[in-house]
C-alpha cells in the first residue's frame, strides 16, 4: 500500500468515526474500541496475522485501538446503520411508492423504472422437477425447501402462514402430516399475478408478483429499486464533519487466543444465524446469545450465536457437545451459563446442557429424575435452580415440573398438589421468593387461571380469578420488581387478538387491569420486556383473513397506568415468534417469521425512542463468486431468493478480526449468477455468468475489483471467450485462464473451450482443444503453479491438467477418486487439491458433505472426514487461506448464510487461488432440448 493510499484511508475511517458521532448521535468510545479489541484477540481465525499486526504497531494498546480497532468497528457499523436509513433511503422509497399507485396491474411491472426479473422455483422431487432436472435457469427445490419457499410467499402476500408454530398458535401442536397439509392450504392461497406490498432489504426496494403456480413449479417475477450505495452518499456527506478525536480512556493489550488449526477439522464461519422461530435468547451482561429453533416444518437446529452490541458482531457458538437439534426450548442464564433444557425435534425432550461462553463449550445435563420430555413450556432462574414447569409432550398438556441445581447437576420434582391445570404456550415469572404461572392452552381451550409455586416449600397456591385478565395464549408476562403484568396474546372464545392486560401482586394476590388507551393494536407472538421502570411490547401478529405481521409496539408506564407508543422509523421488518433481549440500556429483538423467516434484528433505545439494526453477514444468496486475497474472502453477486434475485453487491470476510464488511458496487458489472472470480495479487477478477430480465444473458463481460481503493474497472470483450456459466477460472501469476461451462441457443450446449485473460494488456487468447477433457460445466478447477486440473462434472470423477505454457493437456487418475459430482467445490493447499461438496442425481438430488484430496505429483487421492462437517451443499463458495479451505452460504436446507473452515496443514502456504463457481445441473457434452419458455409478464 502506497503512502497516498495510507493516508486516503486514515482520512475514510476518520470521516467514518465523525459520521457515527454527528448523523447518528453514537460516537465510538473507549470501551467499544477495548471491547473491539478483545473480540479480534479472542476469536481469530488466524492468529499468527494478528499477532503480526499488533507487533507491526508495537504492541501499544492506544495505537492498536486507533489504527485497527478504529478502522473496523467504524466499517462495521456506518455500514449496517446506513443500510436501512429513512432519513437517507426515504426519497427513493417516497418515488417508489408514487409509481406503485400509478402503476397497479401486474401487466405494467416492466414499465417500472426499476430493474426487473424473473426466477421459476422448482420441486426436483416432483414428476416435473424429474423430468425437467436438467433445465437451467430454475431453482430447485427439495420438499422442505420447497415447503419454506411456499411459506415465504404465502407471508409475502399476507396469505395464511403454515408452519408447525402457526398451528401451535391456534390449537394443539401439529404433528408433521398437520403441517404439511397446512402448507399445501398456503400454497393455494398465494395468489396469480398479484403486486406484493412495498419490501427492503440492505440494498434495495422491491415488488414481486407470482406469475405462474402448481404444486411444483413457481414463477415469480420481481422490480428492483437500488438505495443510493453507501460510498456515493459518504462522498456527498463527508465535508459536513470534521475529522474526530482519538478516543480519550485507558487500553490494556489483549492476549490474542488460539493457535494453529486442528488436521482435518471443520469450524463454523462468523456471522448472524439462519432465520428461525421456536428458538430462545438470553442476555449475559454484555452479549445476546441466540440458540435452538426450526425453519420451516422439517429443518431443526442445534447452533446458535452471540450477537456483541458493543462491537456490532456475530460469533457462533459451538456445536461440539452441544445439545440436539431443538426447537419451543427453554433456556436460562445463571450468571455464568446458559442452560438450555427440553424442546421438540418432532420428538419431545428431556434432556439438555450448560453453555459457558467464557469458554465456548457445553457440558450435558443428568437426565436423571428430570421431568418428562416437552416443549412450549416455561423456565425460570432463581438464583441457584433453574425450575420448569407446564408444556406439552407429544399426546397432552401436563402440569409436571422440575428444579435442576447445575451446581450437583441434579433434579428434583416440583409438587404437584394444588398445581394448576396442565397447559402450555403460558407465561411464567420469577418474583424473587415464588414462581408464577398464568393462562396459556389446556385442548384448545384459552385459561386465566394460573398459580404461585414456592420452591422452598414446594408447594403451589392459585392466583385469583377475581378481576383477572379474560383467558389466553401468546401472551407475555414481566416482572416488575413488586408486579406481574401479562398483556396481549389470542382469545379462543372470541377469536381475538388483544390489546388488553393487568397487573398482578403476589402477596396481596389481587389483579388492576391496565389501560387500553393508546395501547398497541391486539396481537400475539410478540415480546415484552421490563426496562426497570417501564414495559416494552413490540412485534407480533394477527389473523384477518390473512396474516398481519407487525413492527409496531408500545412503553408501558406502570406507575401512570399510560402507554407511549414506539417509533416505527428504521425499525426491523415486521415479524412475530421473534426473541428479545434488555441490555440494560437496549432492547434487541432478532429473528422470527415475517416476509420469511429472519436473519435479522434491531436494537431499541428507549430514551431517544431510535432503532439501530443489529450486524449482519451478506444477504443470504447462492451461485456468487468468491475469492482469497492473503488476508480476506471476498464474495460478489449470486441469486437471491428475496429482494434483487441478482444483487451486484459483495463483502469482505476478515479471518483474522472475524469480521465481514460491504464492498462497494459503484461501477461494478451487472448482477448475475455464476459468475467466476479469480485473485490477481491485487485485483478480483469476475467473469461470466447468467442473468434473467425477460431475455436470457450469458456473459462474456466481468470486471475487476481493488480492495484497497474500494473501486471496480471493467474487462475487455475483443476476443473473450463466448458467454457462458457454469465454468471454471484460475489465476496463474499473469494471466486468468477460462473454460468449460456452457450456454444455450436455444438448446444448452456444453464447451471445452476456454481463453487466457491478461489484466496487464487487457487482451484474450484462445486455449487449445486437443486433447482436453469432454465438453463439460459444473466442473471444478485449481491452479497448481504450473498447470490447471479441473474435475468431474459429468458424475464420473474424470478430469485433466493443462500446461499454459505448452498448451496441452494431460488426464487425471480415477482410482480412489471421490464419488462422483458435479457442482462441487476445489482449493489448492500447496501440494494437493481439495475437493468437496456438490450433489449427484440418480432419479434424486443428494447433496454431499464429503470430498478428497488429490496429490498431481503422485496422481493419487485420499478422502476427507465428514466430521463436524457443514451440511452438504452445492452453489457456495470456498477458499484457501493457507492453512484452511473456508466453505460459505449456498443451497442447503435452503439458502444459506452458514459455513465451515477445513484444516489441512500438510502443505506449504500456497499463493491465494481462486474458487470456481459451481452449479447444480449436469451438463452432457451433447445439446439437450428446453422445456417450452414460461410465459413471462
């Protein structure tokens, strides 16, 4: 980096430091730069770097703060507050919203001045989907995908959602066969041609309509609006601010943890969680932890996070020990632990485990006279025991406890004379001397009745009926320090969702309603939360017709019996079945269901009554390119299943920081799916690929990319290869080599042709075609330092290594070869190529979590462990950083903003490679007929 460039980017994060202090009124402090500093030391992935980097600054803490800290606390967070900005986005949602009433009819969507597109959702285990599974240009969809993607659509368009906890809102939990039925209903009700209600995401607005359905292929056309890019709106505000002050405050050094990665080892990759319900959040003092839940009817998670406000950051908590894939748990925090206990999978739960954060590991609980296996019931902390109490089995509701004492890790069984009548989806809270349980669902019937349990004495007194709220469920309750306020949730008899509650008080076991005036609108499935002198209701939903979800709420102000309402301006997308949290100074909500089930969250400041969404990893996205610079993965582009199906957006992803960052998409190429993306040294180079607006493009346009100046150039087209996807790129130290992949006219046509790209000239030259392997995509290819081995594709492990220099080829051994695969991934590690993930079909589509290692010197091949594993996977990306191949996002169980880092450390620290762009269809060397064009609007 030149001293002009240095000192351009002291002048950016300082710029950036006095933006978040003058625009948003939150200027970075001497505890978030310790705090960041502490995170960086005590979740590295490589930690060799970062002890370079504090050395380079001479181990001095203020330096260190200043000049790393700084840089990417700032990054982070101006990127994730301006994101969803009204001061800033609001002209061009108010423009967007004068179109819309202009322009009403589904036919006029392509007379928007926004970017249109269109993407057809296939189930591949449907006849159609069998017989179609090589037609390109469709997402497919196995049944559980299917079945979220159907839900999604239905929450789009307000129709009646599907999943299990919707049942469990309105009756009894749903057994599998209920839910999928209760799917199918949903899908019925999306409607044909349509506009959705105005959505956003990070970088755009959105309409979409549904143009075409069946019980196995969708069509879904969508308009893009881009927000103003966060770069072109900090030129334009920059001179406003004067550059900041050093934050004044003591620093000491943080002991950097962690060594070299374990052989043969996945690890998770940093970010947000997937989007869930049914799953719990605790707060520890200074960090959320989010754990457990389902997406969908089928997919059951036993991961989680912890989400650090002070730094604006995600950090996965192990899965090693972990409990099993859980959802409608319960969990606690002691002080010290997180203890998780009970929950569904389709089977209910008994057991469970202590999570210490400290350490980021989990010790099992005694299943040993714990209470029988449940969900939907509650759990509270009372110093020392954890006690839990209600729920449902899997047959009944029951009315069984347990106190669990993790410091003998033993249970012991709560009385049950006097108990109130089984139930579950009730509240329950803890006063300091008595836990109190109130409503909840007894066989479909709502109840007001509820009782005091002493755990000293174990013994259960009934709470009054007298003046007490009218029975329900999905209700919340706090504790106030002298009070029990229950507000909110679903009426059975009068089919409403209510605005009403009332206080109530143990020692004087007596109820005071509490007033209705400027309350919330009714709802249920919402989350409330005692701040020490008020009440927090926000989120949920109801049920008119369709499902409404909200992002409304409310301040209750028990000593005047009075609401405020909150403010709606930047707050979360509206959601229900959401968590929350109070940090002591913050409300922060994240996850549930509402336009699909949500990665994302907000942070609630009562006193300036202002949002802040919390950080984020890239949107959620499959079939991008991705590449390693020494230092950082970078992503670009893909497919996304919301907002711009083609998003020209990208980020970095810090190993060393654990930490992602927004790219700048300021004259970068157009958004497309498989594009390839090579690293230069200096640049990413991206190329190819396949997009959609009505005419089917296959690229032979790209562009290259400078991290350091945050700026994009195009590539030339004089003699560029034909467009195409599904193909592979390497770098060789001077030139980019391109092949394989295929384009259709109208019949899909395979290619063993490729070219040679030099960035220094910007010119093309053709590679040879004698002797190269068949005419193939969905292949893989590495750069070795001398040659270019690319593999399979064609599901018969076969594959060739070409010579730059002679321009020739020579083919690869298939003894002891992985399975065969297409769409899968490869890394080179120094000495050996590795492979891993992709699918193969016989009648079915499997996705695969396994790979191989292949040596070209010895022309042999040993397999991976599946260990620990991420799940198996097509259209993501992986890369080298010398000592691990890092997978990222994809198609499994859905879209995924998930990953793992693969250890393999028996080779020398390679020059970064590039990562080939895979996909999820066969490709034969022989044209194939199309299936007849969907009709487009």
């Amino acid at each position: 980096m030149s001293q002009a460039q240095l000192e351009r980017k002291v002048a950016d994060y300082l710029h950036k430091s006095q933006a978040l202090e003058d625009y948003w009124q939150r200027p970075i402090t001497a505890e978030q730069l310790q705090a960041e500093m502490n995170r960086m030391a005590k979740h590295t992935r490589q930690p060799d770097v970062l002890r370079e980097l504090f050395e380079a600054l001479g181990d001095d803490p203020f330096v260190i703060a200043e000049c790393l800290a700084r840089p990417a606390l700032a990054d982070r967070l101006l990127t994730n507050w301006y994101a969803y900005d009204q001061r800033i986005h609001g002209t061009v949602k108010r423009r967007v919203e004068a179109e819309l009433q202009k322009h009403t009819a589904v036919e006029q969507m392509k007379q928007f001045s926004g970017k249109y597109s269109a993407i057809e959702f296939v189930r591949k285990d449907s006849p159609y989907g069998k017989e179609n599974h090589d037609v390109r240009h469709s997402i497919k969809l196995t049944s559980r995908e299917w079945r979220e993607t159907m839900q999604e659509l239905a929450a789009t368009f307000k129709c009646a959602r599907s999943d299990t906890q919707a049942l469990v809102q309105r009756g009894r939990p749903a057994s599998l066969e209920q839910a999928n039925n209760a799917t199918m209903d949903a899908y019925k009700t999306i409607p044909i041609g349509k506009l959705s209600s105005l959505q956003e995401d990070e970088t755009c607005y959105y309409v979409t309509a549904v143009i075409k359905t069946s019980s196995d292929h969708v069509e879904r056309a969508i308009v893009v609006w881009p927000k103003e890019s966060f770069k072109s709106w900090l030129s334009r505000a920059e001179n406003r601010w004067a550059d900041t002050a050093a934050a004044s405050g003591y620093y000491t050094l943080p002991v950097i943890s962690g060594g070299a990665c374990i052989e043969d080892s996945w690890t998770a990759t940093g970010g947000s969680p997937d989007g869930r319900v049914g799953h719990t959040a605790v707060w520890t003092g200074s960090e959320m932890i989010v754990w457990g839940g389902a997406r969908g009817n089928q997919t059951v998670f036993n991961t989680g996070s912890r989400y650090n406000p002070s730094t604006d950051n995600w950090t996965p908590t192990s899965v090693s020990k972990a409990p099993t894939a859980r959802a409608y748990h319960t969990a606690v925090w002691t002080g010290l632990e997180m203890i998780v206990w009970g929950g569904s999978d389709g089977n209910q739960s008994n057991t469970g485990a202590r999570y210490d954060p400290s350490t980021d590991s989990w010790t099992a609980m005694s299943s040993s006279g714990a209470p029988s296996g449940r969900s939907l019931h509650t759990a509270v902390w009372m110093e020392n025991e954890m006690i839990v109490w209600g729920g449902y089995d899997g047959a009944t509701e029951v009315n069984t406890g347990g106190k669990y004492d993790p410091s003998v890790d033993s249970w012991t069984a709560t009385g049950s004379i006097n108990a109130p009548t089984p139930r579950y989806s009730h509240t329950a809270v803890w006063t300091g001397s008595e836990m109190v349980v109130w409503g909840g669902e007894n066989n479909s019937a709502g109840l007001n009745t509820g009782g005091k349990y002493n755990p000293v004495t174990n013994s259960w007194i009934a709470s009054s009926m007298s003046n007490a709220p009218i029975s329900r469920y999905g209700h919340t309750a706090v504790w106030t320090g002298t009070e029990m306020i229950v507000w909110g949730g679903y009426n059975v008899d009068t089919q409403q969702y209510l605005n009403t509650g009332a206080r109530y008080n143990p020692p004087t076991n007596t109820w005071l309603a509490t007033n209705t005036t400027n309350a919330p609108e009714g709802r249920s499935d919402h989350t409330a939360l005692w701040t020490g002198s008020e009440m927090i209701i926000w989120g949920g939903s109801f049920f008119d017709v369709g499902n409404y979800y909200l992002n409304t709420g409310g301040k209750y102000n028990p000593a005047s019996n009075s609401w405020t309402v909150t403010t709606t301006a930047n707050a979360p997308i509206a959601r229900d079945s959401h968590t929350a949290v109070w940090t002591g100074t913050e409300m922060i909500v994240w996850g549930g269901f509402g336009d699909g089930y949500l990665n994302t969250g907000g942070r609630y400041n009562r006193i300036s009554d202002s949002w802040l969404p919390t950080g984020d990893t890239p949107s959620a996205r499959a079939f991008h390119a991705g590449v390693w610079t020494g230092s950082e993965m970078i992503i670009w582009s893909g497919i996304s299943p919301s907002g711009d199906p083609y998003p020209n957006t990208g980020a970095k992803y810090d190993p060393s920081t654990d930490a992602w960052l927004a790219i700048s998409n300021t004259n970068a190429p157009t958004g497309r799916q498989l594009p390839t993306a090579i690293w230069t040294g200096t640049e990413m180079i991206v190329w190819g690929g396949y997009s959609y607006d009505g005419t089917d493009h296959y690229w032979n346009t790209g562009g290259r990319y400078n991290p350091i100046a945050d700026t994009w150039s195009a590539t030339t087209v004089t003699n560029a290869p034909v467009g195409r996807e599904y193909h592979t790129a390497v770098w060789t130290g001077n030139e980019m080599v391109i092949w394989g992949g295929s384009y259709a006219d109208p019949f899909p046509v395979g290619l063993n042709t490729g070219g040679r790209y030099n960035p220094g000239a910007d010119s093309w030259t053709a590679t040879t075609t004698t002797g190269a392997p068949s005419p193939r995509d969905s292949h893989s290819a590495v750069w070795t330092g001398s040659e270019m081995i690319i593999w399979d594709g064609l599901f018969d492990q076969s594959g060739g290594k070409y010579n730059p220099v002679m321009d020739s080829w020579t083919a690869t051994s298939t003894s002891n070869a992985p399975s065969g695969r297409a769409a899968h991934k490869a890394v080179w590690a120094g000495n050996e190529m590795i492979v891993w993930g992709g699918y193969f079909f016989d009648g079915f589509y499997h996705y695969l979590n396994t790979g191989g290692r292949y040596n070209p010197e010895l022309n042999s091949w040993t397999a991976t462990t599946s260990a620990n594993a991420p799940d198996g996977r097509v259209a993501d990306t992986a890369l080298w950083n010398g000592s691990e191949m890092i997978v990222w996002g994809g198609i499994s169980n859905g879209y995924t903003g998930t990953g793992g880092r693969y250890c393999a450390q028996s080779g020398p620290t390679p020059t970064p490679t590039p990562t080939p762009t895979p996909c999820i269809e066969r490709c034969t060397p022989t044209p194939r007929p199309r299936s007849s064009p969907v009709p487009r609007p």
